[in-house]
C-alpha cells in the first residue's frame, strides 16, 4: 500500500522503523501508540543533532574551510533540533513530515552553505519513505530532495567563487545519504513483508492441517457410525418383533414362546459376533490382523434374504448378468445397503413382500429392494429411526454409486443402487453365494 499518496491529515498505517522488538520495549516504558514512540525517537535524534551542531560551531574557528560564525551556529542548531523534532510525525503525517524536514534543511543551507553535510533528521524522513512507500515514489522523493537541497546550495552561492564547488558538494553528499537510507529502509520493509509472508504460509499450514485432522476424525466417525447402525439396526429390530411375538404367545403356546426366545438367544450371540467384526475391522489399521473377519459381502445375499425369511418376511432374491469382481470396500457397502433396506421394509412396512434384485452388466451392478405397501396397519414398535438412509447416501458416495430412493407406484418402497465397475479384470469366475444358487 502506497501511503505516500495520503493526504496529510491520513496518518500512515504501517510502522516502518525499528521493527517490533523496539516497539514492544517502548511499549515497557509507557511509550505505546506510533505518535508515542516516534516522539521518542524524535527526541533522541534532536539530543544527538544537538550535540553534533555544538561539536561542528567548536571545530569551526579552527577549520578555514568552514564560515560559521557564533549566531550562525546557533541558528543552525536550532533549526536542526526542531528537524528532529519534526520526526514525531513521520508516520501520522509522512507527505508533512518529509516536507516541513526538507523546509528545515534549505534553511540550514541558507545559514551555513559551506556546511554540505545534513542532519540525522533528513535521513530518517528519507528511510521512512523508504519503508511505507513503492520503490518508484521512493525513488521520486530522494530525486527531489537532491535536486531541491542542490538547487538551494546554488541560490545561496550564487556569484561565489566556490559556487561549483558548494553545489557539488551538496550534490554528492546529499545523493549519497538519501539513496542510502533509502535503499535500508527498501531493504527493511522488504524482510519485513517476508516475515510476514511466512508467517501466515506457517499459520495457512497449520490451518491446512487442523482441517485435514478434523476431516479425517469427521470421517472416521461417520464410518463406525455406519457399521454400527447398520449391524446393531438389523439384527436388534428383528429381535424386537421376534420379543413381541414372544410376548404374545406366553400362556398360549409355550412351545412356540420357548422356540422364540431360543431364536432371540441365538440372533442376540449373532449380533455381538457381527460387533466383533465391526470393531475388529475398525481396528486393523496394518492389515496384518484378522479384525475378526470375514466381513459380508454381496455373495451373502442369499444369507441375508434367509434371515429375513426366518422373520416372517416374504423375501424374493433374484441376481442375474455373470458375476463382477468388486473392490472390497463397494462389496461390503451393497450388503449394507441391502442389509438397512430389507431393516427398513421391516420396521416401515411390516408383512409386506420384498423383492431383493441383483444385476451383473458389462460394467455396472444394480441392487433393487422393493417392498410393498405394508400389510397390517400398524408400524412395527421398534423406535424411532431417521439414520438409515443417510447411512446409504453415505456408502453410496463413498464408492460413486448413484443411489435413488423413494415410493414406488404401488404404494411401497424402492431402493436401487447402480456401481459402475471400471476394474479391468471385471469377471470374477469364483464369485459363488453362500447358499450355493442366485435364485
């Protein structure tokens, strides 16, 4: 940001001098504000001009070269403290600040022009520019206060013998402490830019990598959420309706109570060793343990649609096309959706048929649950649910299925799953269900 190119009143925001340390230790002692601590500055510099224009009016009577007289000396160095004291403006008000500093030096010039050097005010003007302004405008101001510093020195010399000599003094002396502070403070808000540039690539990285970590861990619970839901869901929900069932049948059939109860015990051990894998499978990180496997996939369809059977649900399971190889992670992900669909139709629709397809294209699958309107009037009293079919939008994503579901014409419910396979060894020759047909 060019602030050169305020207006005098439009104090500048950056802070060019000393750097941070300086300002955060007059910061210690009260000094706080630019206005503050560039007063204090200021002050240094009017003791150290103070001091150097004393010195200077000492060596004078001794130094033919220099025509100083004792009212001379004092002007001078009055003037050059108030330079210096000028400097407390020098990044509230930069354009007056350089201006009223050279103002001051033509008229040290005027007093004493056998004097070509400058005081520490011009300089420090000139290093600020440097460090709040672009390079050109930087490189504008130093050419004007040379050409402006000279252009005095020659007004005041003019028809002196010493003429060329004055100008070319204040010529090169000038040329040489404003480009050289200039080129420091170039430097300074050069290395300050980059401290600054790294610090928030640095802050960017950590950012970057919070984001990853929150990721992961969102994703990470997503995933347990899914399995455990899907697993917990199924077989729980059955176990439900078998209880009810159970319920109803004590004091009237106690053969069929006591059949019902054993058939709870068993799915109950079922759903602990389904569990097992679950949590087995969220813990082999290396692959070199067994996580409790195997993990079910689309060849234990048929299993699945037997379970649903044992239930009390008309399941009808059709698979047709040759078999496709598929990635591990899309063959779990269609048993699960299978898996949540048949749990849905059970819990939503209790006592209507299901019709569980299975289709092997050239380069896609397709998995079809539908179910009918429900049979009875009634919802099955198995809780309240809502995460079902969040959790196979999910599973669907992760493999890039599409996946639509929604009511069918006749008043029921339809899922369908649809997995291009684009692997290259596609055919699978050894793919067999578990219950040994695809009928």
């Amino acid at each position: 940001m060019n602030h050169m190119t305020k207006s005098p009143d439009e104090p500048a925001t950056a802070a060019p001098a000393g750097g941070r340390r300086h300002e955060e230790l007059l910061s210690r002692f009260g000094a706080r504000g630019i206005f503050a601590q560039d007063a204090v500055l200021a002050l240094v510099v009017a003791a150290l001009t103070f001091g150097m224009f004393v010195a200077l009016a000492n060596v004078a009577p001794t130094d033919p070269t220099i025509d100083l007289s004792g009212a001379e000396a004092r002007a001078v160095t009055a003037v050059g403290v108030v330079q210096s004291l000028l400097l407390c403006l020098r990044r509230l008000r930069p354009v007056l600040c350089v201006a009223a500093v050279m103002a001051c030096q033509t008229v040290m010039i005027a007093l004493a022009p056998d004097i070509s050097g400058n005081g520490i005010g011009p300089a420090v003007v000139i290093y600020t520019v440097g460090t709040i302004a672009t390079l050109w405008l930087t490189i504008a101001v130093v050419a004007a206060a040379v050409l402006v510093q000279t252009a005095a020195a020659a007004a005041v010399s003019l028809g002196e013998d010493d003429m060329l000599t004055v100008v070319a003094n204040h010529l090169s002396s000038n040329a040489v402490i404003f480009t050289a502070a200039a080129f420091i403070g170039v430097y300074a808000a050069a290395r300050r830019r980059n401290r600054t540039l790294e610090r928030e690539r640095a802050a960017e990285a950590v950012r970057a990598q919070r984001e990853r970590a929150e990721a992961a861990v969102v994703s990470e619970r997503a995933r347990i959420a899914r399995e455990l839901h899907d697993v917990a869901a199924h077989h729980l929900s059955g176990m439900v309706i078998q209880a009810a069932a159970v319920e109803r049948l004590i004091g009237r059939d106690a053969e069929a109570a006591k059949s019902g109860a054993a058939w709870i015990r068993s799915q109950g051990k079922a759903t602990l060793e389904n569990l097992r894998q679950v949590v087995g499978l969220l813990r082999d990180r290396g692959g070199d343990g067994d996580g409790n496997a195997p993990i079910p996939g689309v060849s234990a369809l048929p299993a699945l649609v037997a379970e649903a059977r044992q239930l009390g649900s008309e399941v009808d399971f059709e698979c047709s096309g040759d078999p496709l190889r598929l990635p591990p992670i899309a063959d779990i992900s269609l048993y699960r959706i299978a898996q949540q669909s048949l749990t849905n139709a059970r819990q939503h629709a209790p006592g209507a048929g299901v019709r569980v397809s299975l289709a092997y294209g050239d380069e896609d699958v397709t998995l079809e649950v539908a179910n009918g309107p429900a049979a009875r009037g009634e919802l099955a009293d198995v809780g309240r649910g809502g995460t079902g079919l969040v959790g196979m939008r999910e599973r669907a994503d992760l493999v890039g299925a599409d996946l639509t579901a929604g009511p069918s014409g006749d008043g029921g419910w339809r899922v369908k799953v649809e997995l291009p396979v684009r692997d290259a060894e596609r055919r699978a020759e050894d793919v067999e269900f578990e219950t040994g047909d695809r009928t």
